[in-house]
C-alpha cells in the first residue's frame, strides 16, 4: 500500500513538472501560453456544425463569446480545457490547459463562427477560448477599419489580405515626422493581426519611385493597380494627417478637443469602385515628437498623374489612306552603303529592308516583347520623347546592317488618366526608308477602372 501511494506521488509530481515547464517554455518561445487561468476566458465553444459531441480539425463550430463585437474573420482563439487537476494560480482560479487554436470565419449579427485550425488531441463542445493578441493589440482605434476590410476575404481560415501601406502625409502631401510617427501607429495596429500580409515597405517606394511618387498623396489609380499586379495586393491604404482647422465642418464636429486630424483611405483593389474612408481625431502629443521637429519634412511631395500606355511595332501595317501624328521618310540611296543600293526596290522586288529597330522611351532602351510590344505599363502624364532607330539591312536571317542608321525622335504628349496606343511603322516604300508614329486613344486596356474614376 506504502509502495502505491509512493508511486502515485512521484506521477502526480513528474506530471506537475512537466506542465510547469512545458508552459516555460511556451512562454519563451512565443508560442501558444500551455496554461491560463479561468478567469483569462473570453468564450466558449458552443457547439460544433454537425452536432457531434468531439470535434477534430478542420471543423466548424459555433461560438459564444463575451464580446462577439471584438472579433473579425480571420482573427484566432486558442482553445483551453479543464485539467481536472485541481491546479490554480496564485488567486485560486482554476488553470487549464491549451488543446488547440482556431480562426474566425464569420460574424453577423453576435453570431460568431469559428474553424478548429490546429488541435493536439479531439476537442469536446464547451471548450474554452481565449483571445491569441493582447486585449492593446486587438482594440485600437483603426479596429472598425481593419475589419470591414477583413469582411472582403472569401476565405478567412485560408491565407491572408495583402497590404499595400507606404505611408501617411501631411495635408500638403510631405512625409513629415510627425506623419511618419502616425503611420508606424498605424502598419503596427495592421500588420500585427494574423489576417494581414503588409507588402515590405521598401520594395512598394521601390516601385512607386519607378513612376515618378514619391508620397501615397500622388498614388492615383493606376499607381494602386500596379500594386496589386506588382505584389498581388488586395487593398492600397493612404492617410493624411491635417490640422482641425483645415478639415472640413462635418469632421470637426466629432473631434472634441483633439488637434488633429488623420483621415485613412483604404482602396480595395479587387474592386476599383470600392473604397473606406474613415477620421480620427488625434492629438500631436501622443506621437512623442518634439514640437519643432513634428513639421520636418522627411519625403517631398511631388505631382505626379499618370496614364496607361502601349508602344509597339507594326511591320505590317498599312499607310495608305491613313493619317498619322508622326511621318518620316528618307532616300535610302543616301543611307545604304555603295555595294548594296542595287538592291533598293519597291515591295517584294527590293532585299533591302529596315531591320535593327530600337526604342528608346525618355532615354531609357525598351526592350522587345510578344508580338512587337516594346511597353505597356503606365507613365506618368505629361510630355514624352520616344526615340525610333533603324539601320537599312538585307532581307534574311540575320538581316545584317548594310548602311546608316535611321533616327527619329517625337513628341508624345499624355495627358493624365487616359490610355493610349502608340504603333510604331518601319519599312521601306518607294525607295525611301520609313518610320511612322500613330497615336490613338484605346477602347480597351487593362487599368479600365482605374482610369475610369480618376482617383
């Protein structure tokens, strides 16, 4: 008998010590807490969908929470179970222990549904649950933003929402201090949920910086549709921070005695039409920024528009009868070395044709494509040289280059929000080398709604 209860004691204190210090352990990792307390319980599960008693992964359940308004899809609950060991903390509430963790799927209504995402043993209906983010990082004051865009995710136990955030401004559209100090409040509350994928900050300037925008205050439409093709975005976020003074009546009228005002966009990318604006009144002392410092201007707007435009090579298209924006035309007796003008000729009975073609857009070389395509991207709105270069060369593999090049340089002026065809024609017609540049606006693009509302 002595042996036995010997025996069941060093179970129970092995037992013991192995909690202690696998919940050590978790708790350095940063991982899942091995135990809470009771009293840390924000729910339970209510039932599963199916009404079966133990529950597995992948399951959909539903949840009764304390504050069903404190969720949104995609954000996780770990699950907990008593130990039936009568183990408390220091204030004599019950610990239990963690089983597992699932993810929000749905709320509507104070109905909240849930999907058991990870389990280390089968889970039983009245299981217990806990937020996995501090009660500080789940509410802050962008939370209703935050999940009225997490509402547009299909699929909230799959993947995440992709953020294209590169900053906040002042109302002049300058990157200051005390914007900079807004914006990293901001990425924090956002980047930190577990539904979020916010785009690395320096590639979205990187590519930003590519068309000419330098702040988020000139990212118009087409800068946003290149972020979600560039980084498979699915929202584009802006803010700009102003003072009360310059926000219009119906803001100020819910800012109390707050200084300032911040005014976040979110742009849903898969839906051109669809966007959230929401204000927060902020006071300038929360940011910890010096006074003298706050209006330091740290990136410098600068007005950018842009359009949508395709530049291509059309060697077989026809002149005849048409009128075009740009016609050169050359004696290619002048151009073609000595020994080969005798093979100057009109259509088929000439070898001497323009090959080497290069394009060169604002001094930059453009590269060849599918189908003659040298570009087709968007640019920023304005004026615009496109350079076209042929060398006169015999017909045949290779087309070896037989004389002078050809140069010709046009103007191309774009104007913002618009989207356009540039065709470029190179060839040889009455003895006499050829480039031609038409330019016409296009029914069809690939930035339609973008462009469409100007934004």
């Amino acid at each position: 008998m002595k042996q036995d209860t010997l025996n069941s004691m060093m179970v129970r204190l092995i037992l013991t010590t192995g909690i202690l210090l696998l919940f050590t352990w978790n708790a350095n990792a940063g991982e899942a807490v091995t135990m809470r307390s009771m009293g840390q319980m924000q729910g339970v599960i209510e039932a599963g969908e199916k009404n079966v008693v133990l529950l597995t992964l992948g399951d959909r359940v539903k949840l009764k929470l304390k504050d069903p308004e404190a969720v949104m899809p995609g954000d996780r609950m770990d699950i907990y179970e008593s130990l039936k060991s009568g183990m408390t903390d220091n204030g004599g509430d019950e610990l239990l222990a963690w089983a597992g963790r699932l993810v929000i799927i749905a709320t509507d209504g104070g109905i909240v549904l849930g999907a058991l995402e990870a389990v280390n043993k089968e889970i039983f209906a009245g299981s217990y649950l806990a937020h996995t983010l501090t009660d500080e990082r789940r509410r802050n004051r962008y939370f209703t933003l935050m999940r009225m865009m997490a509402a547009s995710k299909a699929d909230p136990a799959r993947g995440f929402i992709t953020v294209a955030l590169p900053d906040i401004t002042d109302a002049m559209g300058n990157e200051t201090r005390l914007s900079e100090a807004a914006y990293v409040q901001l990425r924090e509350a956002l980047c930190g949920r577990p539904q979020f994928h916010c785009v690395e900050r320096g590639a979205l300037r990187a590519m930003m910086n590519e068309y000419d925008v330098r702040t988020g205050a000139s990212a118009g439409g087409l800068v946003r549709g290149k972020a979600a093709a560039r980084f498979d975005a699915d929202w584009f976020v802006t803010g700009r921070l102003a003072s009360v003074e310059a926000s219009n009546n119906a803001a100020r009228a819910d800012v109390n005695d707050a200084s300032l005002l911040l005014t976040v966009t979110a742009y849903d990318l898969r839906n051109s039409a669809k966007f959230i604006t929401s204000a927060y009144p902020l006071a300038a002392g929360e940011y910890g920024v010096a006074d003298g410092a706050q209006n330091d201007v740290l990136v410098a707007y600068q007005a950018t528009r842009h359009a949508y435009i395709k530049i291509a090579v059309d060697d077989g298209m026809i002149l005849s009868g048409r009128r075009v924006d740009n016609l050169f035309l050359a004696p290619l007796d002048e151009y073609v070395d000595m020994e080969y003008r005798r093979y100057i000729g009109n259509g088929l009975d000439g070898r001497v044709v323009m090959g080497n073609i290069e394009l060169v857009l604002d001094g930059k070389p453009l590269r060849r494509g599918a189908d003659g395509v040298y570009y087709d991207d968007i640019i920023s709105a304005g004026d615009h040289i496109l350079r076209v270069m042929a060398i006169p060369s015999l017909a045949g593999r290779g087309q070896p280059p037989i004389g002078k090049r050809l140069d010709r340089s046009v103007e191309l002026v774009i104007a913002p929000n618009t989207a356009i065809m540039s065709q470029v024609v190179v060839g040889v017609i009455d003895r006499q080398g050829l480039i031609a540049v038409d330019t016409q606006a296009m029914k069809e693009h690939p930035f339609e709604g973008a462009i469409a509302d100007g934004r």
